[in-house]
C-alpha cells in the first residue's frame, strides 16, 4: 500500500503564501496537506481536536485555554508547544503592520492577547465576549499553525511555499508560482488527526499539484489517464465522470451560493427592487441547466442545510416574475428602452456584476440569470476580471452585487460578512442587522446561538439584503485506483490516507 506518486490539476495557484492572504479554494486544497489546525471540522460536522487536546472557557467568553499535543514537531525541527502557539495566534489576531501581513479575518476584533501559561498550555484573552471564539481556531486553512521561524519572517519570507514550516504528513519540494507545487511525503510524521484511518508517513510518496485553468482540458487528462484527481468538476460533466471514475461532491459547512446586495450602490436603497430582483429567479431552470446531474439543490436560507438551524424560508424568495414585475411598476420603473429594459426618469435599471474567480460555476449561473432578469426588464451586466483584481474592485460600495459561497464553520460567520465593524458586505446593514449580528456572536451556548442566527436569516431574506440561489459544492474526479481520499466537514481534502490500488 505505501509509495506511488500522484499528480493533481487544480484551477489555480497563486505566487505567494502568506497564510491570512491564502484564503481561496484552490490554495486551501495545497496548504491543507502541509500546515495543519489546532481543531478542525470532520467530514460528518463535528468539531475535534488535533494539534490541541482540549479547551476551556469562562462564562463570560472571554478568555478560553488550550492544551497542545506533545511530541509534535515542525517539518524544520522546531518544537510544537506554548510559546509557539501563542506567537501564531498573537500575529493571526493583530497582524503585524511593520511586516505588512494582515490579521486573519477570521478572527474576531475583540482579539488581546494568548500567552503560555505552560508548557502545553495556552491562556487567551479577549477584549469582548465571542460565544465561539474556538471554533475560530479550525475555522479554515488560514489559522493554521506554523513554525517559529515562518512566524518571525518577514512577508517575502512568508510569502515564500518552499520557507513555511508546518507540521502536515507533507512538505514542499518543489515550485514553480502559479503553476506547479510538488509535495513530498513527510517521514517522520506521527501525529494523524483522529479521524486517519492509519498512522505514521502518509502513504503517497508525492504529490504534483498542477495548475490548469481550462476545466476541459483537467477533465480530458483526468479521462485519458494522464492524471489522476482533478478539482472542479463542471457541474455538466458530473455524469461523465462518475462513470468509470470516482466523483467527490460531499455538502459542508458552508453559505449556499447566493448574492449579496449593496444598498450603497444606486437603486437598491429600494426594498421593491430588491424584493423583485429576488423573485426574478428562476432557481429550478438553473439547476436543470447548468446541474443535469441531480444532486445539487436550490437554496432554503443564507446556509446549506448541514449547519444547524438553517431555516426553509423559500416562500420569502421564490420565483414569481408576475410579483416582479408589479413591484418594479411600483417603484417607479415602467419605461421601457429599445432593449426592453425598464427605464426611470431616463434612466436604465442596471447592475453590474464580477463573476467569482474562486469557482468555476458562477459565470454560467450569472448568464442565466441574467436571462432571467431580461424577462422581467432588469439589466444584468457580467465584465470579468482577474484573480489579482477581484477582491479590490468587488469591495466597492457602488458595485452593487456580491456572490456569496463561502464555508461557515459556525452561523457566526454571518457576523464576519455582514457586521458594520467587519467585511460588511451590504455596505450599509444598519444599526438593527448589527444589534441582530451582536446578539449571534455574544450567544454563550449552541441553542442560543441558533435560535439568534434565525433572527439574522429571516432579517436578510424579510429585507432582500441576500438572494440565496443554491447550494455550494467542491467537487473532485478521481482515478478509481487512486483510494482513500478524505473531504473534511469544511470541503477541503486529504491526501494522508491516500493510496494507489495497483
């Protein structure tokens, strides 16, 4: 069972490695066989411990302890212990300007400070309460942890594959930025997550992680056994490669795919508009279209139904373009230009949109509904742009729409996108939404913090703040040979427990 090498096309690789900047699918898929979590979610949601043993916390949720594992080393020899725990929480909570490397998003504002209180134990402070501020430590690739010397660099350092030290069952070897990561199997690995399924080396010898935009051109290596996984199967090619190999699409913790109205942006200060623009999706026709296969499904709230407490709220945004129509007439939009579309005081009612570089599936989604929209006298405009430029010119107030498809590894997460103290993706949410937001992340128990997360659900949906469309899958193909794979509770996978079935 040991040995073999496999090669592995992903979408994407990018030219620079500093964690709290590598929070993309595509880079999380490499950086999760090398830098690993103090917690993590396993493929059946639940919340576990690995490089830490266990947790604390006081009622107010404001200070939390953390006992590391013993014997765990970094692939440069330093050691895994307090003191370098604390150093990595300590630059992913405040950043560090002199350096120029950011604070993870992922963590909460009220950040102070985490200490060694012992060897194997960590103390940590924070300036206000956060109910899950643990769960925040296994909340995604960017808060993992990561060697003394990677954590003291400075941020070319950082930014460098071949200088960050993990503790992961692999290494890099080799790279070439933006278009192959070779990974090399770490010998001296001993220390599995407890959902492994062996101990000790991984068994794959190596890794080749490729870059290949063209999701026909992954697929067709992936069929003529040239390689022997890929990422990001097309939705329309899911059929093809079930057959004869093996597809991977598990549900995870996560947002539904969906859009993310900014009330800065000109037009949608009016709830009728955003109400109708809501109704003006046909989400079935999309499924039918661009999933054939099946097995994806339309959107009940703002999360997949893995995380607890997602409401069915589908009656609030269902498809009805004759209710469309009639509000937009109510808002003033009865014109009409030589296209069709609805004018106001000489004036077409437009939006603008960047398809998500992130995955393959949006621009084809956005295509129909852009059809969609038409119908109803709505102009939908899709300009793309590049992987460098996304983030920027997305976050523009004026911009008026924003794809959400993000992972949720608890309902706090919506604090992180909407909260006018955070990403605030609406841009102008308002003091209710943050009262709501407040109460959701103060929440010092699980039933309490559902029960809030409902109130944020109905809040956003009631408003037409979010259009939720349908649900959001990774998805691989793989050789049928290649055995083992593992897809964690937050859609990254695994290839520890891999191995080629000769």
């Amino acid at each position: 069972m040991p040995g073999g090498e496999i090669t592995y096309l992903n979408e994407k690789l990018i030219d620079g490695y500093q964690q709290q900047s590598t929070g993309s699918w595509h880079v999380a898929q490499v950086w999760n066989q090398i830098v690993e979590r103090l917690f993590y979610y396993d493929a059946d949601g639940k919340f576990r411990p690995h490089l830490a043993t266990g947790f604390t916390q006081n009622d107010a949720r404001t200070e939390f302890g953390v006992t590391i594992r013993h014997e765990v080393t970094f692939s440069n020899g330093e050691k895994l212990d307090a003191a370098a725990v604390a150093a990595n929480l300590n630059l992913l909570g405040r950043g560090d300007k002199s350096r120029g490397i950011p604070r993870a998003a992922y963590f909460p504002t009220s950040y102070g400070e985490a200490v060694a209180v012992g060897e194997y134990e960590v103390l940590i402070r924070l300036a206000q309460p956060f109910g899950d501020f643990i769960q925040k430590l296994g909340a995604w690739t960017t808060v993992g942890i990561l060697a003394p010397a990677t954590i003291e660099a400075g941020l070319d350092a950082q930014s460098d594959l071949s200088r960050i030290f993990g503790t992961g069952p692999f290494v890099v070897e080799s790279w070439l930025p933006s278009r192959e990561v070779v990974l090399r199997r770490r010998e001296d690995y001993a220390w599995p997550r407890g959902d492994a399924l062996h101990d000790g080396p991984a068994y794959l010898e190596r890794v080749t992680v490729q870059q290949v935009v063209e999701p026909s051109l992954r697929t067709g290596s992936l069929q003529a056994g040239q390689v022997d996984i890929i990422h990001y199967v097309q939705p329309t090619e899911e059929p093809f490669v079930a057959d004869g190999f093996e597809l991977i699409a598990p549900t995870f913790f996560g947002s539904v795919w969906g859009l993310q109205l900014r009330l800065t942006a000109p037009h949608l200060d009016d709830i009728r508009v955003r109400r109708a623009l809501t109704h003006g999706i046909d989400r079935q026709e999309i499924l039918r279209t661009n999933f054939p296969g099946g097995a994806w499904t339309e959107a009940k709230s703002t999360f997949n139904e893995v995380v607890p407490g997602t409401l069915d709220l589908r009656e609030k945004f269902a498809y009805d373009p004759e209710l469309a129509a009639r509000l937009l007439d109510d808002a003033g939009w009865t014109g009409r230009d030589e296209d069709g579309y609805r004018t106001r005081d000489g004036h077409q009612l437009s939006f603008l949109i960047y398809p998500s570089v992130f995955i393959t599936t949006s621009e084809a989604d956005l295509q129909l509904i852009a059809q969609q929209w038409r119908r109803i006298g709505v102009r939908l405009r899709i300009e793309g742009t590049d992987f460098s430029n996304y983030n920027t010119v997305t976050a523009q107030p004026d911009v008026p729409l924003y794809e959400n498809h993000w992972l949720a590894g608890s309902q706090t997460e919506m604090w992180r996108w909407w909260h006018s103290s955070q990403a605030n993706q609406f841009k102008a949410p308002g003091a209710e939404l943050d009262a709501l937001l407040d109460v959701l992340v103060q929440a010092k128990s699980d039933n309490a913090r559902i029960d809030a997360s409902k109130a944020v659900q109905e809040y956003v949906i009631d408003n037409a703040y979010y259009i939720p469309v349908h649900e959001f899958r990774q998805t691989w193909g793989a050789a049928e040979g290649l055995r083992g794979l593992d897809v964690d509770g937050l859609g990254l996978i695994s290839f520890y427990d891999a191995w080629l079935d000769r």
